[in-house]
C-alpha cells in the first residue's frame, strides 16, 4: 500500500496554465513535468502502485476558495476512495467561518495552503486565524514550508504557530522547508504537533542526508509525497524503497503515517 500525500489537481481546461505557472515559480525543474489533470494522476498512480491520493489546490484569490474546494470535493466523491481531498483557504477571505463551514460540509479532510505563491506571511495575524480554525475543528493544515529566497514560510514563521497551536495538525511540506532541509529540519523537529512529507525534495537531497532527516523526526511523523504534477511517482517510490531504512519506517512513510493523520479508511 502505498499513499501520495501530495498531489496538487486541476480542472482540465486550465491544468496546463496552472502547472505552467508553478514551474516558473519554481524555477528550472528538472524533467519533465504531467498535466496536473485528474485522469493523468489516476493513471500514473496505477502505473506505479499508488493505491490512494492526498489531492489539494491552492488557491490564489480568495474568491476562488468555494469553487475550488467544491470542484476537489467533486474529484474526490468520483474517485471512488482513490483520492482524500484537502479544502484550499485565503487569508483574505471575506467570511473565514463561512469558508471553513462550507469546508467541513463538503466533506474535505483538512486544509492545504502555499503562503510563498498566497503571499503572506505564515505567523501573520489573518494567517493565524486559519490556523486556529483547524485546532478548533481538529482539521489537519497541508502548508508549504520553506524557501531561501522569500520570508514567507521559512522557521521563524512556522515555529510561533506551533507553540500557539500546541493541539494543531501541522504538516510542513518538502521536510518543513523547501530548499533549506536541514535548516528546517533541526529548527522544527522537536516539535511534536509537526509532520513532513518527502515531496519536491529528495532530488537534492543526498540517500545518507535523506535518512538523517527522516529520523531526525521519526517515521511515524514522516509522509511520503510527490508534488505531483511536478514530479513523477514511480522514481521517488524507487528512491524511498533504495534507502537503509527497517520495513516499519517504510510502512510508516509510505502509508501508515498518512493513514492515521487524516483517519484514511483503508481496506
């Protein structure tokens, strides 16, 4: 069993303009990235043994938040159990209560937001207000953490929600910070209320330095992920499978952390 704990999907008339614009944010990806449609994520997951999908999109208006958490609430109803679906919000929102209400109804199992593309600083005040919603309703936050060229998500941002939110769900994508790891990694795993995922991330990263920061903090708090459309399933399987970890680290990452943090049904 293997989960992909994150995959971002898009409606098919504007995936490629999404996934376009993700690349330049990212800058200079390496390989060649998919569509970002939902058919080709379902067919790259049976391709590669991924048996179910964490799916999210983020929102970069906040007058997009109910279209898009609707259209992934709709993705993930037609999955039939293949995909778990995260709601978007803004920290802009006009009725943050309303947007999170309609959330809960829609039947998403948490919340993913991107402060580095929202453009907002993680620890800001309306920032913080998301957060504190998902401590109240015990809703796990997907977040994008980490970058060396903004001050958006970066540790020092992260670590005042972690001790204000002691009881909050916290996963930091990319080992809790894109492109400074092992930075990210020694500020924030003494943190018990965070989890990381793998994704857009063991490209850099060297098979000796990849363990390090999986133990640094335990399996058990470590998710495997891809970033889908940016990266293709099957090698990071084939990397995670090559490192020297015990076969529960690996049931850890590749599904049993994943399972039991969004309360995964699985048969």
């Amino acid at each position: 069993m293997i989960i992909d704990s994150h995959c971002h999907i898009y409606p098919t008339k504007i995936a490629l303009k999404a996934v376009e614009a993700v690349e330049d944010f990212y800058e200079q990806l390496p390989g060649e990235q998919y569509n970002g449609t939902v058919e080709t994520l379902k067919a790259s997951s049976a391709g590669s043994g991924v048996t179910h999908c964490i799916v999210h999109s983020v929102a970069t208006k906040p007058e997009q938040v109910s279209s898009i958490n609707r259209f992934l609430a709709r993705s993930m109803e037609e999955s039939e159990g293949h995909f778990i679906a995260l709601g978007t919000m803004h920290p802009e929102t006009e009725d943050l209560k309303r947007d999170m209400d309609e959330l809960e109804a829609l039947g998403l199992h948490g919340v993913k937001i991107h402060p580095d593309i929202q453009r907002f600083e993680s620890d800001s005040p309306k920032a913080m207000a998301i957060f504190a919603e998902c401590a109240e309703r015990g809703l796990p936050i997907l977040v994008h953490t980490g970058d060396h060229r903004y001050d958006f998500s970066n540790p020092n941002r992260i670590i005042p929600v972690l001790k204000a939110f002691p009881d909050l769900k916290f996963i930091g994508a990319h080992f809790g910070g894109w492109s400074i790891w092992e930075e990210a990694t020694e500020a924030l795993s003494e943190y018990p209320n965070v989890w990381v995922d793998t994704s857009s991330s063991l490209h850099w990263l060297k098979p000796e330095t990849a363990v390090r920061l999986i133990r640094a903090y335990g399996s058990k708090r470590v998710m495997f992920g891809t970033d889908y459309p940016l990266w293709h399933q099957t090698p990071e399987i084939e990397y995670l499978k090559k490192l020297p970890l015990t076969e529960e680290e690996q049931d850890d990452i590749f599904w049993r952390t994943c399972a039991d943090l969004y309360k995964i049904p699985l048969k």
